[in-house]
C-alpha cells in the first residue's frame, strides 16, 4: 500500500478490529494474514500515520459498495439511517421553515445538533451557512469513495464544531475507466418520482491520474393532500374543521355596526352561495365546515434538483512529492409550497374602506381570508464551488520517515431565494382603500379627484374563492399588483490554510513514539440579504433582516501515539494517544482543548479503548451578526385561563392589562383548543454578538472482539457520555413570559406588547449561552460472515444504539433549576437498531434491512394523552406514548456478463405507518419527520465500461 494514500485499505485492516467498525470490512481471520503488510496509513479522528491506529477510536466506515446497496440516492439519506443519527435538521417534511438553510440536507450524530458534527469531504471542512450547518447534499453520491463517521468529539484534532461526531466523505481517486448510473424512483402512491443519472471517468498515467464525476439528481415534491396523516389537517386523518385556522378561503368580516369586532364574541360572517356581495344581507355566519385546510395546498415533502461536477487530479513531481487536487461545483434548487397566506386585516390595519366600491355597509371593515387563490411557493437556489490543493510528501531523517503536507482550501456558498405569494401590504393598502367606477365602467383605485395610476387594481376580499368577477383574486392583473417577487441574497465563504508534519521521534520497547503537529489558518466570511420588503416589513412575509460578519482564527495542534507495551502475556498492545489544540479567534479570544485515548489489547482477538475529549463550538456568524428575523411561535400564556401552572388573575398577569378571566388566542383570534398555542402575531428575534463558545466534554468507552473459534464473528460494544455546557440557545418565549408573570421579574417584561383583550401582540428575543445537557447511551455492533454454502454466502450485520439517557437544564414554573429527561421523545429514540440480512450466489445478490425505532412519547394537554397523571420534577406532565416502528427495505441485484449491475428495490417494502405525533416533531405535519412517508420502489442500472 502507497504510504502516501491518506485513508484506510479496506481489505488490509489487522485481526478482525475493522469488521466491527465497519459493514464493508472482511473478517478478522481473513484480515490477519495481511496485517504484516500494513503501512503508514491515516483515518478520520488522528494526523499520525500507523498500522494500528485506527483502532483507538469508535470509527464506523461506509464503503462505497455497502452505499450502493441501499435504496437512498443522498449522502444525508445514507447518514441519517445510521441508528446513532438524530432527528433530521429542517427535514423536507418543514415547509413552514424559512431561511438560508432551507432546502439542505444536515446530519445530526447523537441528537447534539447538526451544527455539532462536523462534516470533512477527504479531511478538509464542508463549507457552512452563517447558522453553521454544512449542506451534505453539494457532495455527489457518484464521487463518494467511502465515508467515515468518528462517534466521538474531536476537536483537539479539528477544532470547533467537533462536538459530537466527524464525518469524512472520502471521494474517489485513481479511477481507471468508467461508470454509469441511472436511478429511478417512485412512490406506491404515484408520487414523489426521483431519478439520478450520474457517470465517473478516469485515467491514470504514470505520474498522475484525472478522474470526473458528474451527477443529476431530480425529487418531484409529494403534497400533504396526498398522505393519510396530512390530508385533514394537523390532527391526522379525519379530523374535523374544528382542528383548523378560523380562517376561510372564502372571505369573512365582521359588521361593526353589531359587533366589536376586536372582542373573541365577534361573529364573522360570509357571502352566501349566489348572494349579492354588496347586500349585508346576503351573508351569513362563518361555520366550522368552511374552515379552509391549509393542508390541501402545501407540499408534504420539497423538491429538490440537484447538478454536481466532481473533479480529482493527481500528480508526482518526484518520488518524494505529490500533488492532490479536489474541485466541485454544485448547484441546488428546492421548491417550497405552503397555503394561500391567512390575511387578517386586523393585524395590518388594512380593513377595506367605507370608500371602496366593494364595501357592503359604507363603513370601515375588518375581514379574513386565505389568498386560495396564489398559494406560497419559495425556490431555494445554491451555487457551490469549492477548490482543495494538498502538496504532501515525505522524507527520511536520522533513520526516521516524516510525512508533510500543505494545503489550501476556498469554498464559497451563494444562495438566492425567490418567493412568491406572500402579499406586499403597500398594495393591499391601496386596493382595498377607496375605489371608484371611472368613466368606463371599470373599479379604479383611488378617487375620481385623485386615481392611482401604478398598476392598482381594487380588491374585494369578500368575495369567496371560485367566484369571477370585478375584484376577484383570481384576476392576474390583481395578483400581479398585490403578489410581488421577493428575492434574499446570501454568500458564504471559507478560507484555509494548514500545514502538518507526522512522523515517529524515539522507537521505544514497545514501538515508535508517532507523533503529528501542525498549523491552519481559517477565515469564515458570511452575508444573508433578505429581500427589501422582508426587511420593510411591508409584507405579509416574516420579517427579516441582514446578516453579515467575518472572523478568522489561528490553530496550532500537537498529537502523540505514545507505545508502552506490546507482545506481552495480556498486553498485546497498550498505548496512549494524546492530543491538544489552541484556537485563537479575532471575535471571542482564544480557547485550548485536548484529548486522551488508550488502546489495550490483552488478546488477540480483543481490543479494549477509551477516549476523553475537550470540544468546543465557536458561535457562527448568525450567532453573533445575524439580524432581526420574525416567526409565528407556539407558547402557554401562564397568564391565559386554563394554562398549566397558570397564574391568570395575579398582580404582574393584571398590571399589564390582561382580565382575570382571559383565554390564550390563538389563530384567528379564537380561544386556544389545545395547549401550546400559536401566535396570530409575529415575534422577534435576534443575535448576540457577546456569545462565547459552547464547551464540551466527551468519553467513551469499548471493546472489540473477534473470538478465535466462530470464524467470521465479530461484535464492537462501546459506551458514551457527553457534556455540553454554555449552549447557545435562543431565550424561548415559555421562559421569558414565566420569569415576567409567574416569578415576579419585571425586568423580563419589557419586550412583551399585549392588546386590548389581554393577547400577546409582539415580543422580542435573542440568543445566550444558557444551555446545559447531558447525555450517554451505547453502540453494539454485530456482524457474521456465514461459511460458504452451496445455496450461496450470507452475512449479516446488526447495528444497536441505546438511548439511557439525554437530560437538559430547564426551569420548573417557580424559576427552579430542574433536569428535564428527554428520552423517548421523537427523534431521542430509545432503541434504534438495524438489522441486514446480505446474499449473493454467482451473479445474484439480494439485501433486505429492517430499520427498527422504539416508541415515541410526545407532551399533550387534551389531545389523546396516555399518561394524564405523569409528573416530571414534582409537576404535572401529561404524555402520549406510541408504539415502536420497523421500516422494512429489499434489494435485489444482478451482474450482468456484459460487466453491468441491474438492481430493484423498494424502502419500506411493506408500506408501514408511523404512528400521528400532534407536536409535529421535525416536520410541519402530524408525523415525525424522519419516518418513511410510504412504500418507495426504485431501479437502478450501472454499467462499467
């Protein structure tokens, strides 16, 4: 093996260690006789090249052929099966999330945050938005050689972001030849098609080598109309009216000639069928069945489209000295869909005027109704070039070798975001103040003294969806005048420079003494520029506005393979591996973190390891400069009736205006009918540019054994424990309304607005290093390589995750600091466990998969909960559990004697249901948004040439 190639041989790994860690690795007997050849080698979570490194740490390597036997076409897809892989960050099941990080595909190792796994493709970082997250979805599936994914901290070896997990995609190099794919997919319900072409070319030359990869990639999106758990509304399948917004796509408003129209008594009403729009008369009170179901318009899964062009040159100047070059360019487009928006004219006061020609009354009135008519739609667009040089080489000295490499890298992000049907409240203002008939017969915005000649179209929002005519919104020359197109800006860059020198300084009794130091240099610059109206405010888009900074740091490492023992009875190998990291940030200050690892391997076929490491996670960009943003949020009023812990009637809850018989409102401006609730009004939040960096302590703890007398056997259990304190977090609305109105603390009241019936109109937020948490669990890993039958060869491989516990610090509703137990809520499994199955004969291979995950608790106050009477640090703390989930998934393959692979499938085979979670867990819907959504069959053809 090249001593230079800077990753693992797979077939060449010693005794049995690697198939524990690995799906692809061959069994430990059949390793052992190629262990004597072993070289210098390097793997994901240590700079010091060995033979045996690679067993100090808990590595997991996927190899290119365990990827291509599965039905997922994402590296994100691949990773986030992993049973140590935690709720998907924004999934594409979140239509409602909005931001610079839509449309991504993240992983999330240990539940600790995406933006705690830091994301390496061939050892350099991934390049991130200003919130931190690394987009998995610019890397083509085609160019992927292997991953490995360390399942500990790392960040005495990377530094920030190494918290919980490092993932290396390593891409392929040296091809020789080609290949072509084409991947087809379709969902059971005719929905949801996805098909991927991809192609690798490469030569390799006596010097140098060139290899290509390019890769489409296309996922229609799958609408909630089109799903059991979504087609009714947010409560799941056949949910009543009663569940949805008060809101309907027909028009409604209140006549403030009966009613006060700002109480929760107001009756609204709507046009009757066939009804004269300007007779008060012909109308009617709003019910529950003309409700709309916002479900019916937006999207239960995005779209995406996908472009990738992957480009690996290699050449040696010398013997001695070599040049790696990586180039990629990516581009991503994801299409968003959600309802026609919930105008409420109350909360823009923009009633249609006693002047306009479409008013039934002569007076000023307040109206709702959904813009059926133009349902929201944002097309999410990313640009990703990235370009990494490495010049790496080696030399001897005083009998020693020493490797060295230096290396750069530049990889810039550009996204632009365009949105449609969100309404601009500059022209909604103007069609729906004073019109006139002009001389043609036509409504004309504006007064005959005075038109408005700009394009304005008058508007009448009471006429119901369907219906034609003077001021419908289905005119297009409406439309075009309220309904603009916004477009947000970003650019995201990541410059670095590093350095490393490994080698051995002293050989001692038991070995070289390794050793592997070096220096980088990183610069992180970032700007997100929401639309002009975003930033206005003048539309019924969430308020946003511009984020921009930059730092750099400088790094300097220092690692040691320290050997003290070897080839003795019961230490077959004992060393230590110790590593440290200074950081020097221009925007916090500097910050120095370490690790230790021991190897003991008493047997041959046992290896024993242990890791405590130092993390870090420097605040990103957004953390510190991001600007203000707004968002509907779901919260308990403690001053509401009926709350938990409700304090309704008290001095703070009365000082600021709010009765002592008051209900939360909700959407609509009706009574809450279940608890959290979300806001009819925006809130703000923002950053802090005073935020320290998050600090990190991890252990682990394992064993590897490979016993001598079942050939093929090998079994991996290791244990972990992490710590995180100081965790950026945003200051949550629950925490700030219970500080101000159940502990007394007015100083926490300041940015809470109410309105004349008592509601939360307006309340503004930002970020701290508040957070703390706690968590540990194991991993058990079995694989079996059968004997060879004459029916064929079986292997199995059996991946576990146990859950024992994943704590965080919180408050009780007297301001005490309590421990809140997560485990069990979706996403916090218990249990998660992947069991394989793999046979091949001849040409014939099949692959089947049953992806298992424990039952689900989620809170609840009145809607189905299991455990009413649960208590959690002495309060009351309802639950609904559901039962556990298996996904089954099938593979069938053929090699084809013209050097071709034909292979069919389908994920979830037996179109298994997840259970309705209310608390819409990772997803807009009432379903956990990491579960399969239906069966998905698939046919995917390579040929090799």
């Amino acid at each position: 093996m090249n001593f230079r190639t800077p990753a693992v041989r797979l077939g060449m790994l010693p005794a049995g260690i690697a198939l524990a860690l690995s799906p692809s690795f061959a069994s430990a007997q059949e390793a052992a006789a190629g262990t004597t050849d072993l070289d210098r080698i390097s793997v994901t979570g240590s700079r010091i090249r060995a033979a045996n490194v690679e067993t100090q740490q808990p590595v997991l390597t996927l190899s290119r052929e365990s990827l291509e036997k599965q039905g997922f076409n994402s590296v994100a897809d691949v990773l986030n099966n992993l049973t140590s892989a935690g709720a998907p960050a924004i999934s594409r099941s979140e239509s409602l999330a909005s931001g610079e990080n839509v449309g991504g595909y993240y992983i999330d190792i240990r539940n600790l945050g995406a933006s705690r796994t830091l994301v390496l493709m061939n050892g350099k970082r991934l390049g991130a938005t200003t919130s931190g997250l690394q987009d998995l979805s610019q890397i083509p599936m085609g160019a992927v050689e292997r991953i490995e994914i360390l399942k500990d901290g790392a960040s005495a070896i990377y530094g920030s972001d190494a918290i919980a997990a490092v993932v290396n995609v390593i891409t392929r190099k040296n091809v020789e030849g080609g290949e072509a794919t084409a991947y087809f997919g379709q969902y059971g319900e005719g929905d949801g098609d996805t098909e991927q072409y991809s192609m690798t070319l490469g030569a390799t030359g006596e010097r140098g080598s060139l290899t290509l990869s390019a890769e489409y990639n296309k996922a229609d999106p799958v609408m909630a109309k089109d799903r059991w758990f979504s087609r009714d509304g947010n409560r799941g399948p056949n949910s009543t009216p009663a569940s949805w917004s008060a809101l309907s796509q027909n028009g409604s408003w209140c006549n403030p000639t009966i009613y006060n129209c700002g109480s929760a008594s107001a009756v609204w009403q709507t046009l009757n069928a066939g009804g004269n729009p300007l007779n008060a008369a012909d109308y009617h009170p709003l019910t529950q069945a003309e409700y709309a179901n916002s479900n019916e318009q937006m999207s239960v899964l995005t779209g995406v489209e996908r472009k990738s062009l992957y480009i690996n040159g290699t050449y040696d100047f010398t013997d001695s000295i070599s040049l790696n070059t990586d180039f990629l360019y990516n581009e991503r487009n994801t299409l968003q869909q959600i309802a026609g928006y919930p105008y409420q004219s109350q909360a823009f006061d923009t009633p249609l005027s006693a002047d306009s020609v479409y008013n039934p009354i002569g007076q000023d009135v307040d109206f709702r109704r959904r813009l059926w008519e133009v349902p929201r739609t944002t097309d999410n667009q990313l640009k990703t070039t990235r370009f990494a040089p490495t010049i790496s080489g080696f030399f001897d000295f005083a009998g020693k070798t020493f490797d060295w490499d230096v290396g750069a890298l530049w990889n810039r992000n550009e996204s632009i975001s365009t949105g449609h049907g969100d309404a601009s409240l500059i022209s909604t203002q103007q069609a729906l103040g004073p019109s006139f008939i002009n001389g043609n017969g036509v409504a004309t915005c504006g007064t005959a003294a005075s038109p408005i000649t700009n394009g304005c179209v008058p508007w009448n929002p009471l006429l119901p969806y369907g219906v034609a005519g003077s001021g419908s919104l289905a005119d297009p020359a409406l439309q075009s005048f309220l309904f603009p197109t916004y477009t947000t800006r970003g650019e995201n860059k990541t410059t670095s420079f590093t350095a490393n020198l490994a080698g051995s300084i002293v050989t001692l009794p038991a070995g070289d003494l390794g050793f592997a130091v070096g220096v980088e240099h990183r610069e992180e610059k970032g700007t997100y520029v929401p639309d002009a109206f975003a930033q206005s405010g003048m539309s019924t888009g969430l308020g946003q506005q511009t984020t921009s900074g930059e730092y750099d740091l400088n790094e300097f490492y220092l690692e040691l393979n320290i050997p003290i023992l070897s080839d003795l009875p019961f230490a077959k190998e004992l060393s230590v591996n110790v590593a440290s990291r200074y950081s020097d940030y221009s925007n916090f200050g500097d910050t120095t973190n370490s690790k230790f690892g021991i190897t003991w391997r008493p047997l041959d076929e046992l290896l024993v390891r242990g890791t405590y490491a130092e993390g870090f996670r420097a605040p990103t960009i957004n953390d510190l400069y991001g600007g203000l943003s707004s968002s509907f949020e779901s919260y308990t009023d403690p001053c509401g009736v009926g709350a938990p812990g409700s304090v309704a009637g008290n001095a703070a809850c009365l000082a600021a205006g709010v009765p002592a018989n008051y209900v939360q409102l909700g959407q609509g401006g009706v009574p809450c009918a279940t608890l959290p609730c979300a806001t009819n009004d925006q809130f703000i939040s923002g950053a802090n540019a005073n935020l320290t960096p998050e600090m990190s302590k991890s252990t682990t703890a394992g064993l590897v054994w490979s016993p001598r007398w079942v050939q093929g056997l090998d079994i991996s259990l290791d244990w972990y424990k992490y710590e995180i304190s100081d965790m950026i977090i945003a200051d949550s609305v629950d925490r700030i309304l219970r500080d101000c109105y159940v502990l007394g603390d007015s100083s926490r009241c300041a940015s809470v607005v109410r309105g004349p019936a008592g509601n939360i109109t307006a309340l503004t937020y930002g970020t701290a290093n508040l957070g703390k948490m706690e968590t540990q669990g194991y991993d058990l890993g079995v694989k079996y390589r059968l004997p060879e039958m004459a029916i064929g060869n079986f292997n199995i491989d059996w991946q576990t995750s146990y859950l024992s516990s994943y704590d965080e610090e919180g408050q009780n509703s007297a301001g005490d600091t309590i421990t809140i137990g997560r485990v069990g809520e979706a996403g916090l499994f218990r249990i998660r466990s992947n069991a394989t199955i793999g046979w091949t004969k001849g040409d014939f291979g099949v692959n089947y998969t049953a992806r298992y995950y424990s039952g689900i608790a989620e809170s609840c106050i009145a809607i189905g909960c299991t455990d009413p009477d649960r208590y959690q640090n002495g309060e009351s703390a309802p639950i609904r559990k559901t039962g556990s989930n298996t996904f089954h998934d099938l593979q069938v393959s053929y090699t084809a004697p013209w050097d071709a692979t034909i292979a069919v499938g389908a994920n979830n085979v037996f179109d298994h249901r997840g259970a309705l979670q209310y608390t819409a867990p990772n997803s807009s819907f009432a379903y956990y948004g990491g579960f399969d959504i239906g069966r998905f069959l698939y046919m995917k053809y390579t040929q090799r040439f």
